[in-house]
C-alpha cells in the first residue's frame, strides 16, 4: 500500500517517487476534490500508470474508501491510495496507515507538496519575507481556533480551508473571510494587515486577490463580480510578505495564463508545440483535422525507395514530417535505414520536418530561409541544374496527395527532372466529441492555431466556424488567406512559417492583450471571459 502525496493541483508538481508507484499500481484511489475543476488537473497525474488498472473514485465507492483499500491489498493488489498535499498535513493518511499497521498491511508513505507552500509560492506570496521569523498554519475547520492567540505578532499565518460551505455548514467549510477577518482585528492585528486569497492554487484557474485585513470581503465580492470568481477550494495568507506579491507574482501573469488553446493536430504532432504553449500558461487540447493513410497503391512508392536504393535520385526533397515518416516506415519494411541515404542530397521544408531527418540520422542540406520557411522558399534557395556538375538530374518530392505544386513546378523550372510521388494521403478527421465542438462553436476556446490552410477547411468542416470571441491565429500568409475566405477575421499571423513561431506570436498578443488591461485599470480577462456577440465575420 502506499499513501501517495498527489500535491496542491498542477499534475506536474507529482515527486519522482510517486510517478514511479503509479507506473506500478494495479488499483489507484484518486483525490476526493471539492469541486470538478480541480478533479479534472488531477486526472493528468493518471498518465503515468499502465493501461486497464482499476481507477477507484472514493466518492463513489460506495462505502469506506479505506476499508476498500485494504481489502485489494489483502487480496495481493498494489495499491496507491492519494491524497491532496501531503498524506499526513491536513489529510486523513494518518488512519489508513494505522488500518494498515492492524491488519499486517505493509504500507509506504510518499510526501507530496503541501498547499500551505506551494500556493503562495504559485501566488508569488514569500512566508518568510526579511523581518519576520514565525511562520503559523490554521486551519479554519477547526471548531475553536483561538484567533486572539493567532493574531499576537506579526507571523505569516496561512490558513487552510478557510470558505464557507456553500450551505453554510461549518462541518463542511470554514468560518468564511468576513469572520476569520474581523476576528483577528479583534485580536490585535491592524486592520490595514496585508492578505492574499488565492483560490485554485498551482492550476490554471488559479486566481490571487490582494487585500488587507478590512477590505477583504468588500475586495472578494468585487473581483467575482468582475468574473474572477473567487471561490472554493482558497488559501488565505495574512502578513507582511503580501506586500510582494504584485511584483512576485510569476505564474499569473504568463501572457496566455489559462487560455484555452485547440490545436488542430494529433498528439503526436502537437507534442512539442503543446509544451510550448503550456510555457506561456496555456491549456492546450489537441484536436485532429486531418487522418494520415497510406497511398491507394504502393507501386509509386516502392519504385521510389528502390531509386533511392539504386542512385537514380540526386535529390530529395522533404515538405512535411509525415513524408519523412512515410519514407522512414518503407525502408525500415526492407530493413534499411538513413545509410542508404548515402549519395543523396537531402532538402527539408519546417524545423519540424528537419528534426524528423535529424532523428531518423540524416542532416538535410538545405533549408529555405528562416522568414521563408515554405516551398516557395526553398525554390528560392534550390540550385539550377548543371549538366557538368549534376551527375543525375532527378529529384524525389515525397509528399501528400493534396500537395501543391508550387515546389515541384519551380525545381522543374530550374531544370531538374522531379518524380513527384504520393508518399501518404490526407483525408478529413472525424468530428471530434459535441462538447469540444460545442466549445469551438459557443466561445469555450481561447484561441484557436491553424497550421495549413488545410486544418482551417477541416476544421470548420468537422466542428464549425470558431466563435467571434475566439483568437484566430495562423502560419502563415496562405492560411491566412483561407480563413479569411471561410468568414474568419485573423487576429495574429506567425512571422515565419513555423510552428513555434505561431506560439510565439499568439504569446506576444496575449502580452499585449493583458500590459492594455493592466494600463486601464481593468481586470485581466482571457477571450472566452468576454462578453461573447455574433460570429466572426471579416472585417
């Protein structure tokens, strides 16, 4: 059995250790969380255990989550049971290690980051700032605090589970800021004491309110009604070290910090520009417009490898990293790898499609420009055919079968003989699941990426016309182009063609979007914040 520290919310804040059990585990208790925000970033931690292990919610197992647990252990099952935090502050891992002790159950306690650290680190928030030495944790639900006590000094108090339940019930909540306010000015503490309420600490919900020890509850109600929404589960931390927040506050002000993000393409594609987007703050979902298949016939691209083979190629030129996986997956079917390159000159259109060569252990080269990074441009840089210089005059363009042929018709222009071959077929993805199209349609998402003009046609075809309070953000003049022609008004386009560029700049507008809020005086809202109109339409 093992009592597994599930921290304060990010499924990235999970220890070594504890990855390294769920990986082991044949039966997983998750977080009893208060609410399905929080349950949703918990579900992230999941990834990390094998396929077809049982999944217990112990909200829903209909009795004693614990005694359930010993009851798989008993029967040889490896158990992870977590817990939010840390198992033994503020959570019950206490009493299942005790269970555990009495029924002859070996059990393992793995510490997790408590909230009472993390979220004000999250918030920015230091506990220890120069001048104050004492550090005091309450929690709220604890029927009879002495807050008169608590409030002596000037230590950093951090206080867990401070709302109300929504009913009221102290059982359930804790006394409510109006009261843990007011009672500590009773006790003693000026009521011009610095506070910081920060509710759904270390995800991308999370929301931090400064205020003092008088206007909290005025300040509370003021930032919901500007839809900050400030409510369960919170921190609040009274002292000094509030003070530094504005100017500490580091996860918050990421310039797309809880937007919404779809991406057009599969997982596999969209790996290393999620991880981009998730810098920026971002909640990236990947959303596939367009299913990959292999040709309708072979013959084409047998003969191409066997040319490749055989030296009948001085070039080939790659325009996508599913051309370079096309050719890749052929030659490992005849047993052959990147030496029977050798001879070759290899051109690569896209970072993404020159690190595909470089991971398959060929260096392409040539590229086009970095500000040109298209079949226009590598026209631009490919040299003219020499008939005394050139030993061979064919070029191998493995491509998609929807392609244009603004690269094969210009390398021909050039005076080389191009062998333009269907390497692979792109055909429309299946719609994705209503509530993401219901998101696309209705203003859910933040922004939306297109990375083709393809994946604005596919898109639109699958899911609808993105809403008119959506960001429409492209690679690209051409892409632009067509979403302009499917009614969309494009709000950002990428410098270079190329698909870290496209974050880069939907980051660059967020910035600006959030500094002309700042300016203003007005809160910082993501897009799908705003009070949603019509449909986008050009302008």
């Amino acid at each position: 059995m093992a009592l597994l520290g599930a921290g304060p919310g990010d499924a990235e804040l999970l220890t070594l250790r504890a990855a390294a059990l769920l990986a082991r585990a044949d039966v997983v208790f998750t977080v009893r969380e208060p609410g399905p925000e929080l349950a949703k970033h918990r579900a992230g931690m999941l990834r990390h255990c094998r396929p077809g292990i049982t999944v217990v919610d112990p909200a829903e197992c209909g009795g004693d989550a614990d005694a359930l647990a010993l009851a798989y252990a008993r029967d040889g099952h490896r158990v992870v049971r977590m817990y939010s935090g840390d198992p033994l502050l503020g959570c019950r891992g206490a009493e299942l290690a005790d269970a555990c002790r009495s029924a002859g159950v070996e059990y393992e306690v793995v510490p997790g980051l408590s909230s009472i650290s993390a979220v004000p680190a999250y918030a920015g928030v230091p506990l220890l700032p120069p001048g104050v030495g004492e550090l005091r944790v309450v929690n709220a639900k604890d029927p009879e605090p002495d807050w008169d006590r608590l409030a002596e000094g000037d230590a950093t108090l951090v206080v867990m589970f401070p709302d109300l339940a929504e009913d009221g019930d102290p059982r359930r909540g804790g006394p409510g800021f109006d009261r843990i306010c007011k009672s500590l000015i009773a006790g003693g503490r000026p009521d011009d004491t610095p506070v910081a309420v920060t509710r759904m600490g270390s995800t991308t919900e999370q929301t931090t309110v400064v205020s003092t020890l008088s206007r909290l509850a005025a300040d509370l109600k003021a930032a919901d009604a500007k839809g900050y929404n400030v409510t369960t589960p919170a921190l609040l931390v009274v002292g000094e070290g509030v003070r530094e927040q504005p100017r500490r506050s580091w996860f918050e002000t990421r310039p797309l910090f809880g937007w919404r993000v779809l991406v057009p393409r599969t997982k596999e594609q969209a790996a290393s520009l999620s991880e981009q987007l998730r810098g920026y703050g971002a909640v990236p979902e990947e959303v596939p417009t367009i299913s990959v298949e292999p040709p309708r016939t072979p013959q084409q691209m047998e003969r191409a490898v066997r040319g490749l083979v055989t030296g009948r190629y001085q070039w080939v030129a790659f325009t996508s990293v599913n051309a370079v996986k096309a050719i890749r997956e052929r030659f490992e079917e005849y047993g052959l790898d990147a030496r029977a390159f050798a001879g070759v000159k290899v051109a690569a259109v896209g970072e993404q499609t020159a690190a595909a060569l470089r991971e398959f252990g060929i260096q392409p080269d040539l590229t086009p420009p970095e500000d040109r990074q298209s079949g226009a441009g590598l026209v631009e840089v490919w040299p003219p055919y020499d008939a005394e210089i050139d030993p061979i005059e064919r070029v191998l363009l493995p491509r998609a079968d929807i392609a244009t042929e603004t690269l094969a018709a210009g390398v021909a222009d050039l005076g080389w003989e191009v062998d333009d071959v269907t390497a692979y077929r792109t055909v429309r993805a299946a719609p994705p699941p209503a509530p993401i199209r219901e998101a696309i349609k209705g203003g859910g998402f933040d922004a939306v990426l297109f990375t083709s003009s393809s994946t604005v046609r596919n898109l639109v075809g699958i899911a609808g016309k993105p809403h008119s309070t959506t960001v429409i953000a492209v690679i690209g003049p051409e892409t632009a182009k067509t979403a302009e022609e499917f009614g969309l008004r494009v709000d950002v386009v990428a410098p270079r063609t190329s698909v870290s560029a496209l974050a880069a700049a939907l980051s660059e507008y967020g910035a600006a979007q959030r500094a002309a809020a700042v300016e203003a005086g007005k809160p910082v809202l993501r897009p799908s914040q705003k009070r949603r109109g019509r449909r986008r339409k050009t302008v």
